[in-house]
C-alpha cells in the first residue's frame, strides 16, 4: 500500500520524490494528523493553524493539552494569509507545528504556489532558530479544479520539515475505508514511527478522542 500510495503522490505532483520510506498508512487524515501531534509534540506544545482548517484538528490538540493559536485571515483577502501576517504571527510565540490547508477547508481556497511557498521560507527561517513542524492538510487537494495549483511537489524537496497529510475520504468517496496517509521525510517518518509505537488500536482510540471533541463555533465568518 506505501509503495502504491508513493507511486500516486509522485505521479499526482510530477516528481519522484517519495518512496515507501517517505509513506505512512493511518486510519484516515485524522489518524494521520493525531500520529503526528503525538509523534512530534507533548502537553504544553503550541500549534499555530491558519484557518479555515477541519476544525477538530484544533480541538484534539487541545484535548491533547496542547495550546492552539488561530491566525486572522480576512475576506479581502480571501481568506489567504497575507506573508507579512503569517510571519509576524509565527513570530509572537514558541511554535512547534503550524498547520495549513490546502486547498482551505470548507471554502476551498487555494493558495498561490508562491505564496505557499513563502509561508513555508518562512517557517524555514524560523526553524533556523527552533525545531518547528509544518503539516499540509491536503485532504481536497485531488478535488481542486486547478491542479497546477497543487502540483508542487518538486520544490518540496526544499523542506525536510514539511508532513502533508491526505486520504482517500474525499478524493474517491471511500469514507468507510479509513485510508488515509502522510508523506513526509524519511527521518520524520521513522520519527513518528518510534514515538506513536504504530499500534492500531492507539488509532482508534484517538479517533475515538477526535470523535467527542467540541470544534470551536468558527466557521460562520466563512460561509456568510
């Protein structure tokens, strides 16, 4: 299944940048982003998301006793962070993940290749300082209707920091199947690996935590 999973992010992103080695199975996106959350962070930690996102993410953090900062994005600006923004709201606190969707979630926005990538020559310059995670909420990525948008992967290759989480949930109506995935770097794979245990029924306990969070009442701003 990694091997298959590799095969179709290279072929999705026009690169040949991940192997099985750079691919881990989860009980979907969820699985994989509460994997990361206990593979890189601990109670104490704090994430910094650029909303909208899937608001339950937030909430397992905080159930993980973790805290969680929302970035401010406004309408005129779609709703995108601006890099200014984003780069003086990294800089306020002591981050350890910071979480982006793309394309965003539930409006659709996608960012601007170039915009994408200075948020992450961002995040970049900040790790020069402290180790910080960037995890891809790319969920709806397959979904987008401008996939040249999406198809950045090459320049991935740039960012050893970067986890980019997916499933097959949205992209092939498999909900049921509970196929989901992360492609990141082989050292933070073997990163997560070693400190998750990769036991299945942990999964699905976390899943089962996710299950009863109580996301918080944002999304009207959104969807107005």
């Amino acid at each position: 299944v990694r091997k298959a999973l590799a095969r179709l992010e290279n072929a999705r992103l026009g690169t040949d940048l991940y192997s099985i080695d750079n691919v881990m199975v989860t009980l979907g996106a969820t699985g994989a982003t509460s994997m990361i959350y206990k593979g890189f962070l601990r109670p104490g930690s704090r994430l910094l998301m650029i909303p909208p996102i899937y608001y339950v993410f937030a909430g397992a953090a905080e159930q993980l006793g973790m805290t969680v900062d929302m970035m401010d994005v406004v309408r005129e600006n779609d709703f995108l962070p601006t890099v200014d923004a984003f780069e003086a709201a990294l800089n306020r606190h002591d981050y350890d993940l910071v979480l982006i969707t793309n394309p965003t979630y539930p409006i659709g926005r996608v960012y601007p290749p170039e915009l994408l990538f200075e948020v992450l020559d961002c995040i970049a310059a900040y790790n020069r300082k402290r180790p910080c995670i960037a995890v891809l909420d790319e969920v709806y990525a397959q979904l987008a209707f401008d996939q040249d948008k999406i198809r950045y992967g090459p320049h991935l290759a740039d960012y050893d920091f970067v986890v980019r989480t997916n499933s097959m949930s949205k992209s092939l109506g498999t909900a049921g199947l509970r196929l989901g995935y992360f492609c990141a770097h082989p050292r933070l794979c073997e990163h997560v690996h070693e400190g998750t245990g990769w036991r299945v029924m942990d999964f699905l306990n976390d899943l089962g935590d996710l299950e009863y969070g109580t996301p918080p009442p944002v999304f009207g701003p959104y969807v107005e």
